[in-house]
C-alpha cells in the first residue's frame, strides 16, 4: 500500500486477530475469497435499484453478481424472495418495520435485558421513537424458556402488527410454532431477526424458522454465516410483503448498493451451502457444550442454565465476585476478547454489568474442536479466580498464545 499509516494499522491488527482468542459469539474470520470478493472493484460501481431496474447504466454485471446473491440465499434458507442490499442488521431491521408499520405501531420483541437487540426497542434508536415496542421476557432465567403464555396475553393486549423473534444474547432455541400460533391469533407478520444464529440455520444444526411458517428472516451475513458485514432480509412466500421491503430498502432507507459486498454475500452464500459448512455448524454447537460442562463443573451460574447454541452469559460477579467489565479487561489482558453483557435482573449498570458472553463460531474456524474449547474454558475461569495474579496470568496468556499460533486462521473455507 501507498499509504503506510493505514497499512500498519491494518498489519497490527492483523496480529491482533492471530494472536488472541475471538470468543465474541458475533464475530468470525472470513475466507480469502469472501476477503477478495470484499475488496474488489464492484466497490466502484453505482447500482441504485434491483437487477433489470437500475438507474445508471453498465449494470451487465453488477445485476448477474446480485441476482447470483439472490439465487443462492433463497436456496440455502428455503424461501421465494430476499433482498440482499442491507448495509447491516440494523438497516434491515428498520426496513421491515418501515415496510410493514404505520408511525406508532406496535411490535412485540424480546427484552432486551432477557437477551433481544439494541434494534428491538431500545429507547435510544429511531424505532423506538417511530414505533411502539412491547416485550417478552423468560420465565425463568435458570431454564431460559419463554413465557409464551405472558406473551400471548400482552399479543391479545396490545394488537402488535409484527411479532419478532430473535437475540443477541439468548443461549437457548425458541418455539417458533408458538410465535406464529399467537401471531396468527393477533393477525400480526412474524419477523424472525436471526442475525446471530443465521449460519447455524443454514448449516441445519438449528431449526429455520421459515419451516415452522415464519412471514419474515432478518439476518447480519458476518456473524455465524461468515460472510462480509451486511445483512439481508428474506420472505418466505408472500410477494406483497417481498415488494415492500425491497421499497422500504430503496428509496426508503438507502441508496446505491454496496456491490462489492453484494459479490462478497454471494460468495459466502455458496460456501454455506457446502456439507462442510453443516459440520462446521455442529461443531460450533459442540464446542459451546464443552465449554458448557466447564463451566458447570466449576458451579458458574449460566443464564439459561447453559447453552442450546453458540453463545454462553455467565453471571461472573454472582458467581466469583467479578464484575463483566473486569472479567472483560482481565481476560482481555491473557488475549480472549469477550464482551461484559448485562444478564436478566441485572442489578448492576450497563457499562459495568454482572454478566460476560462469550461464544465459539470464531475459534471453531480456527478448527478447535471440544479439547481445545475445554482447555479454553478452563483458562478463563483460572484467570478470573486470579485476576490480581500476575504470574498466573502471564502462564495463561502464553498457553493462549500457543493455541493461537498452532490454530491459525485459516484463509481457505474449507
Ligand atoms: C448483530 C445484530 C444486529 C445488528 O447488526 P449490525 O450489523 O451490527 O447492524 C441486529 N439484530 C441482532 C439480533 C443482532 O445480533
């Protein structure tokens, strides 16, 4: 590169990433070709509009390489239509409800101290000053099911015009077919935000939602499904709700597709279509499983009392006494990136929580199988026992760092 400044910056994070653990359950390692595909010169191109309906003209590629996107989502989740043009999760998510809401209706979503997402109703994002967001929560957070008799009641109450269904912070699977029995019930679409799980989905080590009769799949393409950063929005039959998205999409939210991320989705839409991608998908779930025992052995209190998925919240500071943003800076300090995460009932503040949540989609394509994930666990847990221990510490990070560097990541998807 001409410019060295950034060129270093991306080189030391480059080491970054080589030489740390990624526990963060919504980040992962792209391929090469995803990478190429990311960095190529569909960057240059305006596409304003869909394939055979563009504004500028020499779209002869840019609309085989969308539809391509298209094509192989639609086959790899089982549905007629998707728009592949969202920037990220979150602009996917606005379009729906733009698409379907009129200001001040109403949606039902996961709390989010329970485990939904900033962009199910957090009081600071525009949705919710736009519309009205009511909550579902767990029954129980030492079981992790939902109330769905609560959520019933507060559907018949309030009348709520989309149902949602999805997490960022959930360790267990939900009922679909009790969402769209009440949907149903209410009349209302139902929207399933599958930003975190969609690559377990496509992989089939999770249930789709579509096959239990979900209208609507919002996914990011960059968490489990290890693509580029993007999202998509995907309807199951109805061509009505498909057409309106697409316009809620552009013009509504955005303007010219990102094209080079689009050739990049597509890329990574094809490798999740490959048998490896379904074992890649069960490892990834057998691996939080063995992280799952440690953690039991060692009496830490899980929310949910475990995991069915990817992804582990651990109440660290009713278990060890140790708050999510130490646990977060120790643990950060013998190279494992997780995230402090506030945990149902939480009776300490956001930015200093009780909770971590860490996952295993990253070091899982690094090709950790159950041992190494033990063996991680266990350090963690070391680690924050002793967190004032220098000397344990630095033990760690150097059994870390040897981890590490025996799984590098891998540039090839297979
Ligand atoms: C990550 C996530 C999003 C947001 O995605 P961005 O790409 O960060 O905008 C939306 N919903 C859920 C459930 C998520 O986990």
């Amino acid at each position: 590169m001409q410019d060295k400044k950034v060129e270093k910056l991306i080189k030391s994070e480059a080491k970054r990433q080589a030489e740390g653990l990624e526990l963060i359950p919504s980040e992962n390692y792209v391929s090469e070709d995803v990478l190429k595909a990311n960095g190529s010169i569909f960057t240059n191109k305006y596409s304003e509009g869909y394939p055979g309906r563009r504004y500028y003209g020499g779209q002869e590629f840019t609309d085989q390489v969308e539809r391509l996107a298209i094509e192989r989502v639609c086959k790899l989740f089982n549905c007629k239509f998707a728009n592949v043009q969202p920037h990220s999760g979150a602009p996917a998510n606005l379009a729906v409800y733009a698409a379907l809401l009129q200001p001040g209706d109403t949606v039902l979503g996961m709390d989010l101290s329970h485990g939904g997402h900033l962009t199910h109703g957090h009081p600071m994002t525009l949705p919710a000053k736009i519309y009205k967001f009511v909550t579902y929560k767990m029954k129980d957070p030492d079981t992790g099911e939902i109330d769905y008799e609560d959520l019933r009641r507060v559907a018949l109450l309030t009348k709520p015009k989309i149902i949602l269904a999805g997490f960022s912070a959930y360790p267990r699977t939900l009922d679909y077919k009790k969402f769209v029995e009440i949907a149903h019930e209410v009349g209302a679409v139902t929207m399933a935000d599958m930003a975190h799980i969609a690559g377990l989905i496509a992989g089939k080590a999770l249930r789709n939602p579509f096959d239990d009769g979900f209208d609507i799949i919002t996914s990011t393409t960059h968490k489990t499904l290890r693509g580029p950063r993007g999202g998509i929005i995907l309807t199951r039959e109805n061509e009505e709700i498909a057409k309106k998205i697409d316009k809620a999409i552009f013009p509504g939210i955005q303007g010219g597709p990102h094209m080079h991320i689009i050739a990049a989705k597509a890329v990574a839409f094809g490798e999740a279509s490959t048998p490896k991608f379904k074992i890649y998908a069960k490892q990834i779930l057998k691996n939080a499983k063995a992280m799952e025992q440690v953690f039991k052995k060692n009496n830490i209190r899980m929310i949910g009392g475990g995991t069915d998925n990817h992804l582990i919240l651990a109440d660290v500071f009713g278990s060890l006494g140790v708050t999510g943003k130490e646990a977060q800076t120790v643990l950060d300090e013998v190279g494992i990136t997780l995230n402090m995460n506030s945990i149902a009932g939480d009776t300490r503040k956001p930015l200093d929580p009780s909770g971590i949540r860490f996952g295993t989609p990253a070091i899982t394509t690094r090709r950790f199988k159950e041992k190494e994930c033990k063996r991680v666990a266990e350090l963690m847990i070391l680690t924050l026992k002793n967190k004032n221990d220098k000397k344990v510490k630095e033990a760690v990070h150097k059994e870390i760092k040897k981890l590490a560097k025996k799984f590098p990541i891998p540039k090839k998807f297979v």
